[in-house]
C-alpha cells in the first residue's frame, strides 16, 4: 500500500480546486461596451409603467412651447419642444414627438450605410451601436443649459413600447435637425433590418421625454452603466405618471 503525505493531499485538492475555478465563466456584468448585444429589456421601461397614456399626455401637452426645429434639412416638417411638465412638484422634463433619424457616431463610426460618423460625440465617444442615446439640437442646448446637463435621462416612446437613454450627442449641422438617436435605440424600437446608418424612421410619430437635470450614474467616455439608467430611468418616470395622473 502507497501512503501519501498530508502535504500532497492538500496539493492535490487546491490543484482540483484551481482547475474547477478556471472552468468556470467569468461573472458578467452588462455594461454598454461589452462585445455582446444590448438586450432591449435591459434598458426597456418597467412593465408597470403606462406607456399609452404617458404618450397621449405628450401629445396633448402642447402650451408651453420652448422652441421649433426642422426634422429634416428639407424643412418640410418641424417638431417642437414642449415645457409644460417641467414645473411639477416632484418631477422636471420636457418633450417632442418627431421622426427618429440615425446617429452612428462613436467607435463604430462605419456602420452600414453612415456617410457622416465621427468618431467622437459630444461629450465623449459614445458607441452608437453599444449605448442607447439620443440627440439634440445644438442651440437648443445653449439657450436651455440652466435646465439641461451633459448626458441627462431621457425615455423614447416608439412603436407602443418605451425605451430609455442618455442625451449623448448634439447636432450642429445647418439647419439644425431634431428627432435622432443611436442605431442601438433606432434598430430596438423598429426591428426588421431596415434601420441603418442611412436610413431612420421618418413618420413624426415618437415621443422624446427628457429629464434635463437627472444623470444616471455609470456615464463614461465609450460606455454607459445600463442597470443605472434603466433603474433612474423607471423612477423618474413613474414620478411623471404621478404627476400626469396616470
């Protein structure tokens, strides 16, 4: 009989160990840049949420007007920015419904069809393709600074379902259009492969809701932290449902 000292024993247990360990997956944690996708639901409002309604309430809120931009360079049809849920006790945004054209900025500036990405965006270089975000006009953002900080929450209602992001990106281009976000946002609110660098959704039916003064926490130069946005994202606007009476 071979005996085996107490020493080997334990090596042999921590080398079963280590080879266990390594077998293992590495824990995931969902963040913007990851080379996975970026599942809808991860950045989708909570199902408690009353997306029909806080849309109609958009569309019916239209006295206080803060300023009309062009949703195309054609100028054959505007949109404009609404204030009238931005003095409510608990809660501060303003809206517009337009079309929803498509922004391919950032690291994967080539994506099919883009003929204008850059490399960088407004605040950083946001991945288009990785991070949900929209975009405004960028006089709008001068003249309405005291009420609007880099990368601020907002939630896109398209399609019957509402999704969040960040204000990551602004247009300077003459004129100065609105109704854009990122391809991510664009090709999550209409699926089927028509969505790309060149080609958006162009009926002016989507709600842009934008909590100028929330940031959710996470926000980095390429990447955002999804969990952060989506959890700021569904208390703001349950605050907002509140308010409307919904």
């Amino acid at each position: 009989m071979k005996f085996t000292s107490s020493y080997t024993l334990a090596g042999l247990v921590v080398a079963t160990f280590l080879r266990v360990a390594l077998a293992m997956p590495a824990p995931i944690i969902l963040r913007s840049s990851k080379s996975t996708s970026v599942p809808p639901a991860s950045f989708g409002a909570d199902p408690s949420i009353n997306v029909a309604g806080i849309y109609a309430a958009a569309v019916a809120s239209n006295k206080d007007t803060l300023a009309s931009y062009p949703t195309t360079p054609e100028r054959k049809l505007f949109a404009t920015i609404y204030g009238d849920w931005q003095n409510f006790a608990n809660v501060s945004a303003f809206h517009f419904i337009a079309d929803m054209d498509v922004d391919c900025d950032g690291p994967k500036a080539n994506c099919k069809g883009n003929r204008d990405g850059q490399t960088a965006t407004s605040f950083g270089a946001l991945d288009a393709t990785r991070v949900p975000y929209f975009v405004l006009p960028e006089k709008f953002t001068i003249q309405y600074k005291s009420i609007l900080k880099d990368n601020a929450l907002g939630a896109i209602i398209c399609g019957n379902k509402m999704y969040y992001g960040i204000y990551g990106d602004q247009d300077a281009d003459s004129p100065q259009v609105i109704g854009e976000a990122s391809i991510l946002i664009g090709q999550t609110c209409f699926p089927g492969g028509t969505i790309d660098g060149n080609n958006g959704h162009p009926e002016s039916d989507v709600a842009y809701i934008v909590f100028g003064s929330e940031v959710p926490n996470g926000v980095e130069k390429n990447s955002i932290d999804i969990a952060a946005l989506k959890a700021l994202g569904d208390v703001q606007m349950k605050l907002l449902q509140k308010a409307l009476g919904l």
